[in-house]
C-alpha cells in the first residue's frame, strides 16, 4: 500500500493525501476524515525513513527556465511556487538563456544549492545526456514530453504538441488559407518546436482537395521582438504562430505593414496565455491547462522527494480557443 494507492481509493490528490499524513493545514474537514478512514482500513503506513530525511533536509525545489519573456512559463511558475508554500516547501527560480543549456546548469546548482529536486520548463531533450546520471535528485519536465528518455529520474507533464498544431492547421485550412506561414522555434529533433512543426507538415501533407495548400516556416526566439521581425520576414503569407508571445509581435508586425486582422491576414498562436484575450482583435489560440500542469507536476515532485516514487508521464488535454484573428 503505498501514497498514490491511498489518493487512488479516497478519491483525493497525492498533494491533498501527503497534507494529511504529515498533519498538515489546507485541507478540509471532510477530506481529512475520509483519507484517514482509508488509511485505517488499509493499514498504511508512511515510509518513516522517508519522512525523516524530508524533515532534515533544509534545500528547496528548483525551478529552470529556458527564455524570460515566455508569459505561459511565467504562469505555471506563479502557480507552482504557490503550490509548494502550502507544502512549506522553498522554491528557487532560476532563469537561462532560451538557447542554454539547463543540465550543465542544474549540475552546477547540485554543488552550490543542493536542491531537493529540479523542474525544467522549455527543456530540450537533446541535452538530457549521460550527465543527467551525475545528479541523483528527481527531476520534472514542463511542457515537453521526456518519455523518450526512460530515465526512472525523471518525469514529464505535456500536451499532445503534434496533435494540437495539426488541430490548428486543419482549421486554417478549413476557413479557406491555401498559404500558411508558420513562425516557431528551432526546428531540432527532440525540441518542442520539432513536434510543432510535424504538426503542421501532416495537415498541409493530407489535404486532399483540388486546391493546392502550403506552408513556410520562420524559425525565431520565443519573444515579441523575434516574431515581429519575423513577420515582416514573410510579408504577405498568413502566419500561425507556435507561441502567444510571438503571435502578438505578429499581430503589432501586420499593424505597422497596413495589414488588417483578420480582413487582410489571419493570425493564430499557440499556447492560450491570458493577454491572448484582450489583443485587438481577440487571439485565436490553442490553450494548455496551466493549472493542470502546474498541479501535477507539483504532486509528482513530491512523491518523487518523499517516496522515491518511479518517473511518469502524463499528457493533458488542449483546446483551441477561436478568438477573432
């Protein structure tokens, strides 16, 4: 009988579950008792090594992000660090270059910080090498997906990346655009911007009718300057963003060019960040549960510190949210 057995039987969360074991506030009173019922019938019992090595240790949980003008990072950040206060866990928040490398990094923070465990948002899986082995500390990825890596250290919270960009380029093509310009990332195996692009390639590759579809792609940094210069780059072709915060430099691009949204150029993003909803017009977008991932890869960091517990890989659902673009 372990933790996730506990939360699987009662109904409640890991987070909600490890509240209660450690006596913690934060959780109701109707919660509680049934958690505890639970327990007695099952005859749990905390690992006590475990819970003694957790209360001993004085590091925090670190958090590295690649790139500082990503606006979904800085929301999942928000809600993570306030997720683990009401654990009393410290975080600390370190940010890098879009284009750095966060392992070398995170092995650095090892020696100097002696972190608990290490969440990565904007990771790129071509770095996690050989020298992920040098730290034994569990780790989370963000918004990428670390299957591939099979590595029982770490574990990954993403969407369907591939999915959801085709999703988008299907749309576009259905409201009529035969010429799509696509502004994203490096394209790279094993980078986000890599299953992004796959996306869209499959959708312009299967469709079938008479008239001929096709699309450019602009590889940028992830920033409103990046995708405004990228813009005007592609001129006349109809952009689809793989990022909110590119596809507003886009939208302020086609204003400054005497392009109107969406008479003259359709405009989509990616990602569903909260100022998506107050452009002019209003941003069509695919939106990623920020309060999804941020939840659970909290719970996974914490069985991962307190139980040893083996990695896991979830992916959540998306949405493409029509706005007005």
């Amino acid at each position: 009988m372990t933790i996730k057995d506990i939360a699987r039987i009662s109904g409640y969360g890991i987070g909600t579950v490890s509240r209660v074991i450690n006596n913690q506030t934060g959780v109701s009173d109707a919660a509680r008792e049934k958690i505890l019922r639970v327990i007695e019938e099952n005859g749990f019992e905390p690992n006590v090594n475990a819970k003694l090595l957790k209360m001993s240790a004085k590091s925090a949980v670190v958090v590295i992000i690649k790139g500082n003008q990503n606006m979904l990072f800085a929301d999942i950040v928000e809600r993570i660090q306030n997720l683990l206060a009401g654990y009393d866990e410290d975080v600390i928040v370190e940010y890098i270059d879009e284009d750095g490398d966060e392992i070398e990094y995170a092995i650095k923070l090892t020696h100097s910080v002696n972190p608990k465990g290490i969440m990565f948002l904007g990771a790129n899986l071509a770095l996690f090498d050989e020298r992920v082995k040098e730290f034994e500390i569990p780790g989370v990825i963000i918004t990428t997906g670390g299957e591939i890596l099979a590595n029982d250290n770490i574990s990954s919270i993403t969407i369907d990346d591939t999915a959801a960009t085709y999703d988008m380029t299907r749309y576009l093509l259905e409201k009529g655009h035969r010429r799509i310009g696509v502004i994203g990332g490096q394209v790279s195996e094993k980078q986000i911007s890599f299953n992004r692009y796959e996306g869209c390639k499959r959708a312009i590759d299967e469709w079938q009718h008479d008239d001929r579809a096709e699309f450019t792609y602009i590889p940028c940094r992830y920033s409103m300057k990046a995708g405004y210069e990228a813009t005007k780059r592609l001129l006349e072709e109809q952009p689809e963003a793989l990022s909110d915060t590119i596809a507003i430099g886009v939208m302020r691009a086609a204003a400054d060019l005497g392009k109107h949204i969406p008479e003259e150029l359709s405009v989509t993003g990616f990602d569903g960040i909260e100022l998506a909803g107050y452009c002019v017009p209003r941003l069509t977008t695919i939106k990623q549960n920020t309060e999804i991932m941020a939840s659970r890869s909290v719970d996974i960091m914490l069985k991962h510190i307190n139980y040893a517990a083996a990695g896991e890989h979830e992916i959540v659902t998306y949405s493409l949210i029509e706005g007005e673009s």
